[in-house]
C-alpha cells in the first residue's frame, strides 16, 4: 500500500483517485473545492483541507489541475508541494501543461531531491471512468519505473516516451490530433445535414471504415443530439492549442491546420461556449455553415 496526496479532484482527478484508493492505497485528495472530494471519501479514501496536509506523509503526490499558473503554485508556492514533500517523493502531475514549463519544474525539484514526472493523459472523461487512460510520461526511467505500479490502476497504455517534458510534448500532439478530429467530425455532419442525409445511419457506417476513431465514437452523437455537458472543456483544449502552437514556434516548425483549427475554438470560445464539451465546436463550425 503506498500512501497518495491527490491534488485536484475535478472531472478527471477524482475518478483517478477513487480508483487508486479502491486498488488498496491510503489516498488523502485536496481540492480547493472542498465538497468534490466526496466521491473519493466514499470509494475509501481521505479529505485533507490543505495541499500541505495532504502531503506531509505521502510517498506519491499526485496532481490533477487544469493549467502550468496552478501546477506552479501547488508545487512551488508557500506550503506547497516543494516546501512540505519529504526527501526522495515521487510528484506525478497528471495535468497537460507546457512541456518548458514541466522541464523547468521537474529541474527545481531535483534541486530538492524530490522527483517530478510529466505524466498527461488521454482517453477523456469516460477514460478516467474506465481506468483505461494512455498515460505519456517523461522523466528519468527510475522514477518511471517506481510508480508504473499505480499508473497501471488508472490506465491501459503507459508509456515512458523520454525525459522530463516530453510526455507533454506527446500530449501536445494528441491535442492537435483531437482538435482537428473533432472539427473534421463537425463539419462532415454539417456537410451531411445540408444535403438531408440519415445522420445516425451515415455515422454508424463512417465508424466502421477509414474515418472511425474514438473521437467518432465518443463524440459524434454529442453533436447529433447537441448534448454538450463536459467531459473537456472548450477552455481546456483553447489553452491545449496554445501550448502545441507555441511549442511549435518554438521548435521552428508550422502547424498550418493546427493553426486554423485553434482559431476556430477560439472563435468557440469568444461565443461563450467555454464552459462545454469541445464537442460545441459543432455549434461554431455549423454557425459558419448556415446550420443551426
Ligand atoms: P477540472 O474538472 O476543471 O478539474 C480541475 C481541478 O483543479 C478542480 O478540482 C479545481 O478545483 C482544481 N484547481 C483549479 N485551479 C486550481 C489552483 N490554482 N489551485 C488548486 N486547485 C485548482 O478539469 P479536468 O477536466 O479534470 O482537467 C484537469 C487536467 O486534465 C487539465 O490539464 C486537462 O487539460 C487535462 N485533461 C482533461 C481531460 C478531460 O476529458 N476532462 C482529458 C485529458 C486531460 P475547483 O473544484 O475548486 O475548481
């Protein structure tokens, strides 16, 4: 049994942490909210009122947040995680953030003895549901090695893909693959919808050839039934196509439909729709297409 802080029980931490806890370990989760820790209390687990109390003890730090500002601040800020971890702790950070950012982070804790992975994940709501996430990991392969054990309990592929940032830079392509998925995806029923096509019967065969995908699976019948109930939020995956595009620049390198996909939720995003399912890109792209 090893004892977990699990910081950041939102959509995705807190189905992470009651898995983990129903695997056996002694898991003490924080959110700043306090009542979305109800859930992992009743699969087993712990409440603490404070990053600082819920990791004084723990062999693991696990976090879950949605962006580098607050992956910052719970690791670096005053009665964060650097300041109360014991030497020698293992800090997984589930969350997608900048891959300059988790390198730069990973160094500072180093400084500290204490050992930081970029650790994001893929495979959406229903993936943390089912325990079944890719987990993309960069880091030193020791560490990775040591908490493959509870990367197992919360996903089905885990994969080290290099040194600390990496698995963020991973996780930036996937974003960039989903994105342009689910516009692709919007735009065809708006194509089909034009032309008066039976939706369910087109999706139902386009899932079976070359243009089924678990966005397809996951997302297409959201957009048929314009259900947008989140799953990830627009306002998550506009700061996921910020992070890949500046990564891009950086690297010297073009993303030119990456480009104009981001604009497009960003356009999604203007028109309010942030706080739904990246399936409302649907509402965006059939606005342009005259489709309501
Ligand atoms: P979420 O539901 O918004 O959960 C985020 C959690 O972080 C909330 O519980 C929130 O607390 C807490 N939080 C936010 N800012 C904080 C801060 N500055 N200090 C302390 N706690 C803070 O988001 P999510 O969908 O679980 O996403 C979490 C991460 O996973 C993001 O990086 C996202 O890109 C990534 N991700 C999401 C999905 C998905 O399908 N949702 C899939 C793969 C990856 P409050 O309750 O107080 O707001």
């Amino acid at each position: 049994m090893t004892t977990i802080a699990f910081l950041g029980l939102g959509i995705m931490g807190s189905p992470m942490a009651c898995h983990l806890a129903a695997a056996g370990h002694d898991v003490v989760g924080y959110n700043r909210t306090p009542e979305k820790a109800a859930p992992l209390v009743s699969a087993g687990g712990r409440a603490a009122k404070s990053v600082t109390e819920a990791v004084r003890g723990a062999d693991v730090v696990a976090l879950m947040l949605p962006d580098s500002p607050d992956v910052s601040e719970v690791l670096t800020g005053e009665g964060g995680v650097f300041a109360t971890a014991a030497p020698g702790t293992l800090i997984v950070d589930f969350s997608t953030i900048r891959p300059d950012v988790a390198a730069k982070l990973a160094a500072q804790a180093e400084e500290k003895d204490l050992h930081l992975l970029d650790a994001p994940v893929s495979g959406g709501e229903a993936g943390a549901a089912d325990a079944t996430l890719s987990i993309m990991i960069g880091g030193a392969k020791e560490a990775v090695e040591a908490v493959r054990p509870l990367l197992d309990v919360v996903g089905k592929t885990v994969v080290h893909v290099g040194p600390a940032g990496a698995g963020q830079t991973v996780k930036a392509a996937n974003q960039l693959i989903v994105a342009g998925n689910i516009a692709l995806m919007a735009e065809a029923l708006v194509f089909l919808e034009a032309h008066g096509a039976d939706l369910p019967a087109a999706v139902e065969v386009l899932g079976g050839g070359l243009a089924g995908s678990a966005v397809l699976n996951q997302k297409a019948q959201k957009m048929l039934d314009r259900e947008f109930a989140p799953g990830f939020r627009i306002d998550l995956h506009h700061k996921d196509l910020g992070i890949v595009t500046a990564a891009a620049r950086e690297a010297g390198t073009a993303l030119p439909v990456g480009a104009l996909v981001a604009q497009l939720m960003t356009a999604a995003r203007s028109a309010g729709l942030g706080g739904l399912d990246h399936s409302a890109l649907y509402r965006t792209i059939a606005n342009l297409g005259g489709i309501s």
